[in-house]
C-alpha cells in the first residue's frame, strides 16, 4: 500500500515537472530560435560562424566538473528517499568545496593558454575580420568559469526531483541573453566581443540571484556550510561522478566538436548552415529531454524503494512518445526548407539532404536517450562509459578522413549517426536486462 502511495506520489510530481518544463522550454525554444537570426543579422556569416565556435569550445569548460554535477543529484535523491538530510547537506557542501578547487586552476590554465597560444591558427580565423579574438576568448572564459560552481544550484533541484526550476533558471539566463543581443544589434555595434559578453554573463547573473534564494530561504536545512565538507562525502560522489564525467567527454567529443572540425574541414562559413539544421531539428531533442529528464532522478528514487513496476509502466509511456516525435521530425523534413525562408530568409540556403541526415542523426539520439535516462537514474554506467568513449575515440579520425575523401558534410553527418548506434543498441539491451531482473556480470555495473 504504501509502495502504491509512494508511486502515485512520484507520478503525480513527474507530471508536474512534465507540464512546467513543457511550458519552460517551449518559451526556451522561442528564445533560441530568436537569438539565431539577431546573431547572424548582427555579426554576419563568418563572425557569427566563429561565435558558434567558441561556444563549443565554452561547453567543454563547462562539463568539467568532473560529473560531480550528476553525481550530486543522483546521491542526492537517494538521501532524499531515506530521509538522510545531514547527509545530504554533507553532500552538497562537500561538492561546491570540490568543484571550487577544480574552477580556480582551469580557469588560471586556459588563460594562460589563451595568452600564449596562436588562437587564430587553431580556429582558423581571419585576423583581418576577427582582430580582438584573445580577448574574447578570455572574457568568456573568464564568465563561463565564474558559472561553473554556482551552476551546480540546477542539478540540487534535479536531485529534489524538481527538474522544471533547474530547466527555469536555464531559460531565464538564455532571456537575458536574447534581450542583451537585442541592445547590441539596436546599438548599431555589431560587435563579436559584446555578444560574447550578453551570452556568457547573463547565465551567471540569474546563478548568483538563485543561491541565496534557495540556500537562505527555501532549503535552509541544506545550505552548504565549509564546516561541513567531508572527504567521504566527497569520494562517493567523485566515485560515479567520474563515470559521468567521461561520457559527458566523450559526448561533447561526439556531438560539439562537430562545429571545430567543419571549421577546420571545410570552412567558417560552413558552421552556420550546420548549426541552423541542428537547431532546428532539436527542438524535437529538445521537447524529448524535457519528457526525459524527470525520469531520471524519479527512477533513482523508485530504484531505491525497490519499485521495478514502476519503471516498467513508466517506459511504456515513453514508447508512445518515441512514435509521436518520430512523425514530427518526419513532418519537420517536409516543410524545412519552408521554415527555413520564413525563420532566416533566403540569405543562407540550406541542402534537404543535410535536413534529412540532421533529422537522423537527432532520431538516433533521441532513441538512446529514451533508455540511457532510465539506466543513469539507476546507476549502472559502466556499459554506457565504455560505448560513448569508443564512438568519441574512432569520431574524430573517422569524420576527417571521410571528409578529405568525400568533401561533402552530408557524410560528415551520417558519420555521426553511425558512431552513436552500437551505443543506442546496447542502451537498448541493457535497459531489457535491468528492468526484468536478468541483469549479470557487466551489465549490472
């Protein structure tokens, strides 16, 4: 009976966050949607081509927490689940003591990298229309690394089960972001540096307005106190943070050092069409995770209570789902080139081909993540860790060399896909094991 109570409960709240975070991230989307064209009219082709560059590069300081970020809100909800909350205040302070030391020397690094280095070379940038780029990239870094501790407040709440105000505060840092662009394109500056700043400063503010909002008033009992930072605290959650940390590598690998290698492949100019498809396409990748996402910590929690029924009804909801966002994409190719013209105009005209193999590539993430969810919140990432670092290790070389022989980003894309589905497949088969108690051996790891 009170397994039933506890089930409802935790449905009950994943509807919720379900429905907030629809109505979050649709508003996200729209933001998103509305930055691509203001950037573009605002910096052009190439410079915005090389925003998109740095950006990527920006997302690689920010998964460097070691995973500790997912760490803490897998932890965190199974502290949740046994009423464990000195520990759990254990366990957040000892995880912004830890992300600190690991903020101050990067961020000390890459400066010192930045200074040095021949920044030009290495993204392949034109000094002649992109002069102050050693500038740009230390203010982002800069912002981005002050960010790195405070963005941890996102994943408490995930812990909390309560993914819809992390997806909040997400969206509140893209608005401010919109709204800076805005000024800047209405100033008539048009400058590379100034978006730079509106995009990496604007996240920063709604963090540091956020803490005292959570820790001060809302989850006073567990506020994070240096007094309370704990070593053993600090390994468990170093321990499968560490797993998370190198599939979030490896993923970046995967997925964002696509705009860096079309840069360095084929050209600059070539970011902007490739980025234009993914945006598009991901929204439906987008819509997805915002469905995925309270699965994760509600499965930790059922997961914890021994509620496998739970799980098994759950993923039976995303099936449904997965054939709903399959005819989307479907439709989405059909009328491409028609959103194309009314969202970017007729400027920057974009191949159906990269629209189709885009819409793939998406499809087969999207069909991962339905059960890579479901085994994060349980924990087993071992089958996961060794897939997603083997498709990061042979994508790179793979995706040159079929550009030098192709030279055509259609295949670059579809090398993509193919790297991700030997990962989607044993997602697939891992996730049958778990749920149905066959589980042994690696697959229970």
């Amino acid at each position: 009976m009170e397994e039933t109570k506890q089930g409802s409960r935790r449905s009950s709240l994943l509807v919720r966050n379900i429905l907030g975070s629809l109505f979050i991230k649709g508003w996200s989307a729209i933001v998103v949607l509305l930055l691509v064209p203001v950037t573009l009219h605002c910096l052009g082709e190439y410079a915005n081509g090389v925003w998109l560059t740095i950006s990527s590069l920006l997302l690689w300081i920010d998964n460097m927490d070691i995973g500790l970020g997912n760490g803490l809100r897998n932890r965190l909800a199974a502290y949740i689940a046994h009423d464990e909350r000195e520990r759990a205040r254990c366990l957040i302070s000892s995880t912004f003591a830890m992300l600190l030391c690991i903020m101050i020397p990067t961020m000390l690094v890459l400066l010192a990298l930045i200074y040095w280095g021949d920044t030009y070379s290495f993204l392949n940038v034109d000094k002649q229309i992109v002069s102050n780029l050693d500038t740009i990239l230390m203010v982002t870094v800069m912002f981005v690394c002050s960010s790195f501790v405070f963005k941890l407040i996102g994943n408490f709440y995930m812990g909390l089960q309560l993914p819809a105000v992390s997806n909040l505060l997400v969206c509140l840092g893209q608005t401010l972001a919109l709204i800076g662009t805005y000024i800047v394109y209405l100033s008539g500056s048009h400058s590379l540096l100034h978006i730079a700043l509106v995009n990496t400063a604007s996240p920063l503010l709604v963090y540091l307005v956020a803490y005292p909002i959570t820790f001060s008033y809302k989850y006073k009992e567990l506020r994070p106190s240096i007094h309370l930072v704990r070593m053993n605290e600090a390994k468990s959650v170093m321990s499968m943070g560490i797993k998370f940390f190198i599939m979030q590598i490896s993923s970046i690998i995967l997925f964002m050092t696509s705009n860096i290698l079309i840069s360095k492949l084929f050209s600059p100019a070539m970011v902007t069409p490739y980025q234009i498809t993914y945006r598009y396409f991901s929204l439906m990748l987008v819509l997805f995770t915002v469905i995925c996402m309270p699965f994760w910590n509600a499965t930790t929690d059922a997961y914890e209570r021994k509620d496998m029924n739970w799980i098994r009804q759950a993923s039976k909801r995303l099936n449904l789902m997965t054939l709903c966002i399959f005819t989307g994409m479907v439709l989405m190719v059909v009328f491409s080139n028609y959103v194309y013209d009314f969202w970017i105009g007729e400027g920057t005209v974009i191949d159906i081909k990269m629209s189709i193999a885009m819409a793939c590539y998406i499809f087969i993430l999207i069909v991962s993540m339905r059960y890579s969810y479901f085994i994060n919140g349980i924990g087993k990432l071992r089958i996961q860790l060794i897939f997603t670092t083997s498709a990061a290790i042979i994508f790179i070389p793979l995706a040159y060399i079929t550009a030098l022989i192709t030279h055509d980003i259609i295949w670059f894309i579809a090398v993509m896909s193919l790297v991700n589905l030997p990962g989607l497949i044993a997602n697939y088969i891992q996730f049958g094991k778990l749920v149905n108690g066959k589980a042994s051996g690696i697959w229970l790891k």
